[in-house]
C-alpha cells in the first residue's frame, strides 16, 4: 500500500515523485486499488502546487534581485533626478496638501520645489518623504523599486 506523507522543504523533487512511482513489495504486479490510485493523486497535486510555490517565490526574488543590480548600476553611472521625483510625488499627492519635503542633505541644495526642503540625514540619497497635512508619502528608492517589482510580476 502506498503511504502518503508529506515531502521536507529541503526534499529534492526528483525523490518524491520516484518513491510515489515505485511499486510497493508486497503490491508487485498487483494493480493498485482505487483509494491508492486518489492517494497517489493527491500526493501529486500536492507535490505540483509546491513546485508551483517555490517558482513563484524564486522568479520574484530573481526580478527583485535584477532589478536592483540594474538601478545600482545606473545610480553609479549618473545621480538620481531628485527633482523630477519629488515633482511627480508633488503632482500625485497634490490634493492632499503637501507642506514640506524631506530629502537626504546631499539632495537637499538642488531641489527647487515651491515647499520648504528639509535635509534629513536618516534618508539615503535620491529618496524623498512629502509630509502631507494628514500624513506623509514615502518617495525612497525602496519604496519605488517594490513597486516597479510588484507590477514587473503582474
């Protein structure tokens, strides 16, 4: 009789699906019964969905990962356009009246904006937080590149 039972994180596929295959001892050259054969497909659409799973987790990694050399690269080759950043973030949030925006010192001396600037070491260069009447808007390079990676996957 075939036993189910449930594959280890680290198990290698291969293993599973030749151990789910073979024929038990006792059971050769006897036609497995019907509740087996369910055994033996669940097992295997279990198996499936993991693989699926680890994929998925894998491919996103893999563009995160991508997508961050690619930005570091580019940072290193010309410095952020922080006004262009802080005008779109400025344009999105417009409604919700901006007051002040906060930038890392460097970027601070050449951000034009029409709202006070403030130089807040805490942040790293080409990021920039929008402190909104009723809140904030985190404009970070982080904040951006998870949402360039969500929508790369969607």
């Amino acid at each position: 009789m075939l036993a189910a039972r449930t594959p280890a994180p680290d198990e290698p596929a291969f293993e599973i699906v030749e151990e789910l295959l073979e024929p038990a001892d006792d059971d050769a050259g006897d036609p497995r019964s019907g509740e087996e054969e369910l055994e033996l497909a669940r097992d295997v659409r279990l198996f499936h969905a993991r693989v699926i799973e680890a994929v998925e987790a894998a491919v996103e990694t893999l563009v995160a990962d991508i997508a961050a050399d690619i930005l570091g690269r580019e940072l290193r080759l010309e410095p952020v356009d922080i006004e262009q950043i802080v005008d779109r973030a400025l344009q999105r949030f417009a409604a919700e009246e901006p007051l002040r925006v906060r930038v890392h010192a460097d970027d601070a001396g050449r951000l034009n904006c029409g709202l006070p600037v403030a130089a807040d070491m805490r942040l790293r260069p080409g990021d920039a937080v929008i402190e909104l009447r009723n809140g904030s808007a985190d404009a970070s390079l982080g904040v951006r590149l998870a949402a360039l990676v969500r929508k790369a996957l969607e």
